[in-house]
C-alpha cells in the first residue's frame, strides 16, 4: 500500500497531471491538490480493499 500511496501522490502533485486551479496563488494550489489526494486516496483505498477482501 506505500508504494501506491507514494505513486498516487507523485502524479498529483501540481503540474505532473492538472493543475487546479489555473491560476491560482501556491497556496491555493497546494491545498486543492492536499483535498484531490485525500479524495482519490480514500475512494481507491476503499475500492482495493474490498477487492483484496473477496478474493
């Protein structure tokens, strides 16, 4: 599971896939991607445990 935190975070890390939103001061930035990672994290966490679960 580090290995696909550390990856998921990499590629949404500002500039690499999106950056959101366009124009926006670092700051901004930086805690849109922070909420997008906890976001995409949780979501495909759960989808991965209950996948390793049924098998």
């Amino acid at each position: 599971m580090f290995i696909f935190s550390a990856v998921l975070f990499f590629l949404l890390t500002p500039g690499i896939i999106l950056s959101l939103p366009p124009g926006g001061s670092k700051m901004m930035v930086a805690a849109t991607h922070a909420v997008v990672f906890g976001v995409v994290f949780t979501l495909s966490h759960n989808m991965l445990m209950a996948l390793g679960g049924s098998m």
